[in-house]
C-alpha cells in the first residue's frame, strides 16, 4: 500500500497551488516499524521526518533498520520517538513554521477508542497549509470479513485480535467528521483494494466497503 500512500499524498498537495513542493516536514503517527516514514524521508522533497509509536518494540525494530541506510542517518533526516502524539508539545496556532507540513495517519484510527479526541489532537500539528491523511476500513461486512475472518482466522497474517470492528468508522461517516472541523477544507477521499497478484489498487467506489484514504488541508 505505500505506493498508493505517496501517490494519494501527491495528488492532495499538487491540488493546492500554494503548497511548497520542496523542503517538507512529516509527522507519521504511529509509524510501527518504519515502512513509510522511511520512504518519505528518502524524497527529495523531504527536509524532515519525525515518526512517532508508543510501542518500544517497534521503534526498536525501526531504528534497527534505519542504521542499515546513511541517508537516512543524516542529522534531522528521520527521528523515531517512542512517544504518544499526547506527548509532543502542541506547536503555536498561528506558527507557519513550527507544524508539519504532512500529518500521516496510516492504519491506526480503527484501533483507538475514543477516535474524535485523538484525532483533535493530531490536527494541532499541522500549519496552515499541511496536509492531515489517514488511511483506515470502512465498517461493512466484507471488512469484517476479509480482516476478521481471513487475515485472522484463516491465513493468520496478523495475531487474532488485532483488529476491533466495531471501531472501524466508515468513509461517509470520516468524511462527514472532516468537513465540520472549523478552518480546514479540500476534503478528499480515495478507495483502494487490494487485488491478488497486483497488490493494492485504486478503485472508485470501493470506500464504501473497504480500505480508503482520507486527506484535508488546513486552511491558510
């Protein structure tokens, strides 16, 4: 899926003329062990990445990875922070400089509790102008389905458990969420499946019933 994490990132920015397209600060939120939050911090466009998880193991997993790269040891290139984003200090509201110009949010909504607070407190991170993504499931029954049935009880791709679905929120109702959060528009939301022996795709429609992504631009 991280191609399609780039791609989605790409068309959110390139939609805005007056985003920079160079020297950008990410925020990857819960970042587990490093997949896209190494990917980003290889751009050329990228001044920075601080990629944050609560949990030590996977941090140590991250950083162990990123040692097998010196460009990505490069002073302030790429942080791990084995932090919660209630830890990081909230930066100014009015500051064009302290926030991030990315905000990723990749496969962690549908396993928080009390989604609304959390998400609140992600947006305090980006400046006027950044980009908040998130990548999540819609709450159907082929979710149910593909990720309760198959990828836990049958194929065993991830610990029985892992995921709670009740807590998926669906695309209509994360949509809905973004467009009342006052000083932020361009909402926009893409579909993606993932198809056997091609990987994820981009299928219009497929929000409706599957994993999609979701994008909003903090207003200048």
């Amino acid at each position: 899926m991280n191609p399609l994490r780039h791609d989605f990132i790409s068309r959110c920015r390139s939609s805005a003329p007056s985003s920079s397209s160079t020297d950008l600060r990410y925020l990857d939120i819960g970042c587990g062990g490093g997949i896209f939050a190494e990917s980003a911090a290889r751009l050329r466009t990228t001044r920075s990445v601080t990629a944050i998880d609560p949990t030590p193991s996977v941090i140590d997993v991250a950083r162990a990875h990123q040692r097998r790269d010196p460009l990505l040891l490069e002073p302030g290139r790429l942080t791990y922070l084995n932090k919660a984003i209630e830890d990081l200090p909230v930066p100014s509201p009015a500051s064009t400089t302290e926030g991030v110009d990315v905000l990723s949010l990749f496969e962690v909504i549908e396993h928080i509790r009390s989604p609304a607070p959390f998400l609140e407190q992600c947006l305090q991170h980006v400046k006027p102008g950044g980009w908040f993504v998130l990548s999540t499931i819609s709450r159907t029954w082929t979710s149910w389905f593909t990720t309760k049935v198959m990828a836990e009880d049958v194929m065993r791709v991830v610990p029985r458990g892992t995921h709670d679905w009740a807590q998926y929120i669906n695309a209509a109702e994360m949509q809905a969420w973004a467009k009342k959060q006052r000083g932020w528009g361009d909402v926009r939301i893409m579909g993606v499946i993932y198809v056997p022996g091609l990987g994820w795709r981009e299928v219009n429609g497929s929000e409706g019933w599957g994993n999609y992504f979701l994008g909003m631009r903090r207003l200048e």
